[in-house]
C-alpha cells in the first residue's frame, strides 16, 4: 500500500515519522522499490539495485543518526560503497566491487540512510549529460526528450520524479548544480573539504570535487551537511570551521545582502534568452526581498582558466584510467573507453609537469581574483547554465568530431589542446560554463528552482558565496524557497507508490 503524502514529504519528515513510528522503514524501501519500478523502464535513472540489503536492514536495529530509516539512492561514482559494484559509468569498471566504504559512505551509514539502489552517470563523470555508452542515455522527468543533466543525473532524476527526497551527488565541474537545475532542484556545492573525499582519493581532479546530495528541500541540504561535514584525516585540506549547525541557518533571516549579478557567461560565449529571463526574474525577487543588486562579475582571462581546467580534467583521467589498468592488468586500449575519454586521458599522458603547474597556478590565481570580488560583495548570482536542458542525444559528439578526436592522438599538444577545446568546449562547455569557476576556487555555490522556461523545463539559478560561507548561502536560498516555493512543480513524469 502507497504511504499517503509520500510525494509532499522531504527527508527529515520521512525521519520523523520513522522516529515517532507513524511509517516503518519497511514500508519506506517498498514504497521506494515499487517507485523505481514505476519510472525506470521510461527514465533510465538506477543502474543497480540492493532491495534485499534494504529490507533487511529496515527489518533489523536502526542505527541513531538523525535519518534512521530513510531510503537513499548513491551515485556510482564519487565513493566506494562496500561489496557494491562500483563502474562509474565505465565499461572498463564493469566487475569491479570494491571491499571498503568511502568516508563519505560511512558517514551516510551512521545517519542512519538505508541504501536501496545505485544512480547513472556519466563515463567518469566528465560531462553535463548523463549518457554514457555502457548504461544508455538517463531522461528527465520533465520531458523524457531532455537531458537531466550530469553528472549526477540518474540521482538528480530519481528526487525530482519523487522516488527519494534525497539522494548523493558529486560536483567537480558543476555536477550537482548542473542536474539541479535541469530537474527543478536544489543542488549546493559545499566548500572545498567541507566533506569528505577520501580515502581512495586525495584531491578529486585536483580539489574541484565536492560531494554532497540533491534535494528538494533547503533544509534535507543543511541537515545533511551537518552530518557528513567535517575534518577527514590525512586529507590535504581543510575548510573553515563552521559557527552553529547548518540546520540552524535554515529559516534565519539572511539580512540585506549585497548581491553582484551577471546575464552573461563565465566561461562560454552567449546565453540563451530563457536563462537570461531565469537571472532577471531572481534579481527581481532577491530586490524584493530588500537586498542590493548590483551588475557586476569577476573578471579573469577567460581562455586561459578554460585550458587550466581541461589540463588538470585531462591530468585526472590519464591517472584513473592507469589506475582501471592497474585493476585490469593491462594497459587501457582506446576501445576500452568512450572517445572524448581516451582522447582527455591521451592528452594527460603528453602534459609537462610544468604545463600542469602553469595551469594550477591560473586557478590559484582566479581564486584570488574571486577572493578580492567577494570582498566587495556577499554573493555572486548568474545563471546555473546557459542553456536550458539540450535534447537527449544532442550533445553526443558526431562522427566527424569522433575521427577528428582520433586523429588528435597523433598531433603535438598545441594543436591538439586547441582541437579538444573547439571539439568538446564548444558542444559542452559552451552550455554549462558558469559552474566550474567556483570548483576552481572552492567555494561553495547553489543552484535555485525559481524560474521554469514556457516550455515547462526548469531554469535554475545560481548563487555562489565566500569560501566557507555555506551559511549565507543556506539562509538565502530558505529565504527564497519561502518566498518562491517549488516543492510543488510536478514533473510529467512521476513515480507511483
């Protein structure tokens, strides 16, 4: 029997009603199993289940954290979870089952989630649309003709068509505000180290990536960064300490903020008139609400900062597919792996060390460009992307851009970067350039359901704030969702009890 509500609820109120017994965790994993069920053959959004460990661990002794009971959907990529294939959307990884749990996994464990299922993504996680060849393309759930996003799009998919309030994703070039806004939800990318990375990795792409969840609720966001944020031993960095609870900043007043906003790109070129019409309509609201809006954006050398961040994406991939090989024993061949993936690890292998340090040193650099901006202002507000969610398919690279990639292999870098960038830059990046800024500097930024396009997809926004400073971003976006609800947009798609 479907659990009445279900839809209307957030995590911390399914929490509750395990807590006070009104619902048992049982009825929870069936409700969730039937619902991934219902929308999966259409939507493509799980690629492995574990209903059999979720009714056994809802039947036996929960564990006290603060989401006892509540089902949870993990992304397979971003984290070891123990004796759960771990394939990362990659045919190379299929067969591999990792014997331990990230840190971030544990942490989950202790809060008491039960995990019922694993979500798609895309090869490695390197792009905005989670089509990858081994799963096939994920759908949103708004339009099934469109992209979720990526790289957490089966997750981000999964939340938005109402199967959990709540599930993990991870960020290093907008992966989790990227699907966020796709799919009509809230996506915060924590600071860097504010949650854990390790132990299987030191630095995700070189400390772009943070991991966290996607909700629907501001307040499921702060409650489970109060649970999983903190000092993870041996990591090589640390976030700044935190004043009080996240949860406590949900519902505080964020006072008059100073806000700088840009309709234009950061990285890319042209915005698309929906998401400009996204940025007017939040500066409008955020006027409204008694802050200061002021058109203004840091400014950097744009082409450089773009190759910084495909050099370390490219160093990152070379060094993790040597490590798939190193599991495999053998060498990775180019038909092990997608092509735009062989041609970024290719051009990892043939990096300098000091091309790799050049580019470290742009991103620093941008970091104190950012840095000397937000002395000016509280918070930063552009558009989550510059396109409102492509068709599915359409991004995939044609066969024209698939021989140039193998032609690429035999070029010297100059030309070959330049290619790459023109290749895959003005496919992918073009569409999402506003996210990876702040995966460089590390600071946190949030993407806000506030706008939907005439066609019915969703148009997020975004808000990016000082490093360390979830806080504000916390207490603005409750002040939003208050002021703007979206926990009631239905999607066309959405999964049945």
């Amino acid at each position: 029997m479907a659990i009445q509500g279900y839809d209307t609820f957030d995590a911390t109120d399914l929490a509750g009603l395990v807590r006070t017994k009104q619902v048992h965790p049982s009825e929870l994993v069936e409700e969730v199993i039937t619902r991934i069920e219902s929308i999966n053959p259409r939507l493509n959004a799980v690629v492995h289940t574990m209903y059999e460990k979720a009714r056994k661990a809802a039947a036996g002794p929960l564990p006290e954290g603060p989401f006892a009971g509540v089902p949870f959907l993990v992304k397979d990529l971003d984290g070891y979870l123990k004796d759960e294939p771990f394939t990362a959307g990659c045919r190379a990884l299929v067969g591999f089952v990792p014997d331990h749990d990230a840190e971030l996994i544990a942490r989950y464990r202790r809060a008491g989630l039960n995990f019922v299922a694993k979500t798609s993504t895309p090869e490695l996680g390197i792009l905005g649309v989670t089509e990858s060849a081994l799963r096939g393309p994920t759908r949103s759930p708004w339009n099934p003709e469109h992209t979720p996003g990526g790289s957490s799009g089966g997750s981000a998919v999964c939340v938005a068509a109402r199967v959990v309030p709540m599930a993990h994703g991870g960020d290093g070039g907008g992966s989790i505000r990227i699907p966020a806004s796709a799919c009509g939800l809230f996506g915060l990318k924590p600071t860097r180290a504010r949650n854990p990375v390790g132990p299987d990795s030191g630095e995700g792409w070189n400390g772009f990536v943070q991991q966290h969840v996607l909700t629907r609720s501001v307040r499921d966001s702060a409650a489970m960064l109060d649970v999983t944020q903190g000092t993870e031993s041996g990591a090589p960095y640390v976030a700044p300490p935190v004043a009080r609870p996240f949860l406590q900043e949900v519902g505080v007043p964020p006072g008059r903020l100073r806000i700088a906003f840009s309709p234009r790109s950061l990285l890319g070129r042209d915005v698309h008139p929906d998401c400009v019409a996204a940025v007017q309509d939040a500066v409008k609201l955020c006027q409204e609400l008694g802050h200061e809006l002021v058109e203004d954006a840091p400014v950097f050398p744009r082409d450089e900062l773009v190759r910084s961040y495909f050099i370390v994406v490219s160093a990152s991939v070379a060094y993790f597919l040597k490590v798939i090989g190193e599991y495999r024993r053998r060498p990775l061949e180019p038909g092990d792996v997608e092509p735009a993936t062989w041609a970024l690890g290719q051009l990892g292998n043939i990096l300098t060390a000091a091309e790799f340090q050049a580019a470290r040193e742009a991103i620093h650099a941008a970091g104190r460009i950012t840095a000397a901006f937000h002395s000016r202002y509280d918070v930063f507000l552009d558009a989550t992307l510059a396109y409102p969610p492509s068709r599915v398919g359409e991004l995939a690279l044609k066969p024209l851009e698939l021989a140039a990639l193998t032609a690429l292999r035999k070029l010297p870098l100059k030309p070959l970067f330049t290619k790459l960038i023109d290749e895959l830059g003005a496919n992918a990046l073009e569409r999402t350039p506003n996210t990876q800024l702040f995966n460089m500097t590390g600071q946190p930024a949030m993407s806000v359901p506030l706008y939907w396009n005439p066609a019915g997809l969703p148009i997020g926004v975004q808000f990016a704030a000082r490093f360390g400073d979830e806080a504000t971003l916390i207490r603005l976006a409750s002040q939003l969702e208050q002021a703007r609800p979206w926990k009631d947009r239905q999607p066309l798609v959405k999964s049945r009890g």
